[in-house]
C-alpha cells in the first residue's frame, strides 16, 4: 500500500514536495519513450515509418486529450470530498470518472474510421506515410478506453496524495512499451504495427495497474452504490466541472497551436527555431506540474474541510516552489540555452536563429508561473466557471496582442505575444482570488 498524508495532517513544504516530486519524476520518463518510439522505428532505415508513427501519435494524444478535463476535474472533486470525509464520494467520483472514460473510448473506436478520414484530409501527409499512419492508428485506438480511463485514476491519485502511485503507473506503462517495442520492431520485425501494439499493451495494463494503485476506493461498496454513482445533483455538478474544463482546455490547446501555425509563415529556419524553443516550455512544463498538481490537491482537501486559512497556506506553499522553480529555470536556459540548442539541431541558421530569441523562453517561466500555479488552485477549487472566463478573455487579449506586434516584430512579437498571453491568464485568475478565499465554506 502507498501511504499517503491524511486530510488534516500540516501543511507543510515536506507535504508539498511528498507530492510533487514524483509528478516530476513521472513527467521525465515521458519524452524518453517517445525517443524510443522514434528509435525504434528510425532503425528501419526509412523516413516514412518514422512519420507515420510521429503523426499517428499526436493525432490519437489530440484526441485522447479531449477528455483530459477527467484528470483535473477528478482532482479537484475528489480533494474536496477527502478534505470534507465524505470517503463514499470519493469512491463513487472514481467510478463516475472510469465509466464516462470508457464511454469516451467506446465513441472513438465506433467513429474511427470518420476520424481518420478528417484526420488525414487535413494532414500534409504523403501517400505512404498516412497508410504506414492509418496502420498504427488502426491499432492503437483500440486501447482509447483504457488510455482515458487513465486520466481519471491519475486524478484520483493525486487527489488522494498517493503521487508516488502515479510514479509507479507511469513507470510501468512506459518501461513496459519500451520492452515490447525493441521485441516487437527490432525482435519480430513488426515495424510501425509492432510499436502500436506495443503501445495498445502498455495502456490496457497500465488499466489495471492503475486500478490496483486505486484499490482502495473499492474496498467498500461506494463503487458500487448505483443511487450515488448516478445521483443527479452531484452528476451535474461534475459535468458542469468538466465542461467548463474542456472549454477552458481547447482554448488553450488552440492558442498554442496557432502559435506553432503562424511560425511556419516565417520561413522554414524560424519554424525550426521555434520547434526547437518550444522544447524549453515542454521541459518547464514537465518540472513545474509537481507543484501546480500539490496545489490541486491541498487547496482542493482545504476547500471540502471548508479550512480557509488552509486554501490561503496551501497556495502560499506550493506557488513558493513553483516561483523558486520557475526562476531557477529561467536562469538555466539563459545561461545553458545555446549547450541545449546545440543538442537539438545541427543546421547552423536554425541554431543562430534560436540564440537570437532564447531570451523569449528564459524569460517565460518567471512570467508564466502565475498562470500555472493558480490553474493549480482553481483546480483543486472547482472554480471552473471563472477558469474559463479567464481563459476566454486572455484568448481576447492574445489575439489583439498578436494583431499588433507580430507584423511589426515578426517572430519576436510572436513570442511577446505568447508572454502577453500567459500574464493575461495570471493577471484574471488573480484577481479573482481573494473572492475564492472568501466562498470556502460557502460555496457549494
């Protein structure tokens, strides 16, 4: 059993960090098995499989990432439901949250082939890339249900502070898909087939692995307690909850998007540039989750006990390690940024051109982690309403900001946009803070 902190245990930075430093763990075996993935498949000794996987991969995440509102929207409700005792709440949450995920799942399988079909009428890709694609992605949705089932059981663990389940999940399920990779492609000769195999594996059995991590919520009946399972007022509150996070989640998804699509109208050497820059957001990304998801957690256990001196320490505590981290990686990047560059890419234009606006992303994280950290707060809250009229307006904002700088800056007021952006996020979440602090105990 993976013990975790009691509801009403101290709020301390030991308690901070007890969770956030196996998100971050977590978070860095990520890219190492999309490395492997490419690894694998790059020893074929052809572009198009490389591709076709690549492209395959983003499609099925895209989709997939649709019902990521599971992973925050189980957090905060659960939180709240462990910090007010209602242990049977918790337990009914989880299945509410498996059973929507599985019906997730169950829809894509049953579209797949008008999913592929929008997918590629849209996609740039060639003939053989998007037929090694559709082999792959023909493969792998069969796993969509358990690959969102999994956002609802990783929210379940963090809310429940047992982060170092979430450790072990992902553990399991990326050391699994390596294996089966390097066997399927390298040892039977399975190609693009063998890593969606592989990958379709490591999700049904990182289900039950998940599962086992969450034992606990089943070891009663309130997984079982059908009149509360389907209660309406608490099943409209969490579809209320999640649809205001899908909203929130698309806006957001967009907008980083359209940063990357008004890039490739730069030329080719600053799409690279800027392909190779994002890197460094995805990198503080990974580092810095630890402490927005302690947030979730802790604010979300303080607002269900209705503790507001609780929700005020908890969110003093975690922003303290996500401002000391962000600083200390905007510090990194700008003194190590051109070591990483080099790392990266080899073409000399696209590594002179990313020295050129480096300084864009040392100074994203200090700027950036207001954002982050009051996502993390909101979340843990459930105030969802106002994170998606916060999201709505800042996407205002960085259209208008976009329309002004980037035809007279180019790529550098693309990037001052994308700044603008995030500190429109964290100027109206903040705001709207003290009206938080002053609703718990009061608010529904």
């Amino acid at each position: 059993m993976i013990e975790a902190a009691t509801p009403t245990a101290s709020l301390t930075h030991r308690r901070v960090l007890q969770i956030a430093l196996p998100i971050v763990l977590s978070n860095a075996t990520v890219p190492i098995l999309g490395a492997v993935d490419t690894g694998v498949v790059g020893q074929l000794g052809e572009a198009a499989p490389i591709g076709a996987v690549g492209i395959g991969a983003v499609i099925l995440s895209t989709l997939y990432w649709i019902f990521g509102f599971l992973r925050m929207g189980t957090t905060g409700l659960v939180a709240q439901a462990r910090g007010a005792g209602e242990s049977a709440e918790t337990g009914a949450l989880l299945m509410r949250g498996l059973m929507l995920g599985a019906l997730g799942g169950v829809l894509f399988i049953t579209a797949q082939v008008a999913i592929f079909a929008g997918a590629f009428a849209i996609s740039p890709a060639s003939a053989e890339v998007e037929t090694l694609a559709r082999q792959y992605m023909a493969i792998r949705i069969w796993g969509a249900p358990a690959a969102i089932a999994l956002y609802a059981l990783t929210g379940w663990l963090i809310a429940m502070e047992r982060t170092r389940g979430v450790l072990v999940l992902q553990l399991w399920m990326n050391g699994l898909n390596i294996g089966l990779d390097l066997l399927f492609v390298l040892g039977f000769g399975w190609g693009v087939e063998g890593v969606a195999v592989a990958t379709l594996m490591a999700e049904w059995s990182g289900l039950l692995v998940g599962l086992w991590l969450c034992r606990v919520a089943f070891a009663g009946n309130q997984w079982r307690d059908w009149p509360r399972v389907f209660d309406p007022v608490r099943l409209k509150r969490m579809l209320a909850v999640n649809a205001d996070i899908m909203v929130r989640s698309v806006l957001l998804t967009l907008s980083f998007t359209t940063f990357l699509f008004l890039a490739a109208d730069l030329g080719d050497v600053t799409l690279a540039a800027n392909q190779v820059l994002v890197q460094f957001l995805e990198i503080t990304a990974f580092a810095l989750d630890g402490f927005a998801f302690s947030a979730e957690a802790l604010v979300g256990g303080a607002v269900g006990a209705g503790r507001r001196d609780d929700v005020r320490r908890a969110a003093i505590l975690t922003s303290q390690w996500g401002v000391g981290g962000a600083v200390i990686l905007g510090v990194a990047f700008y003194l190590s940024g051109g070591v990483l560059i080099d790392v990266m890419a080899t073409a000399p234009e696209v590594r002179e051109a990313a020295r050129e606006y480096l300084i864009w992303v040392a100074i994203a994280p200090s700027l950036g982690i207001a954002s982050w950290m009051l996502d993390g707060i909101y979340f843990g809250a459930t105030w969802t309403r106002e994170m998606r009229w916060s999201m709505i307006i800042s996407v205002i904002v960085y259209v208008i900001a976009l329309a002004v700088m980037l035809p007279v800056w180019g790529n550098h007021g693309l990037w001052g946009a994308l700044i603008v952006f995030n500190l429109a996020r964290g100027l109206t979440l903040g705001v709207q803070y003290p009206g938080l602090e002053a609703k718990v105990g009061v608010r529904p």
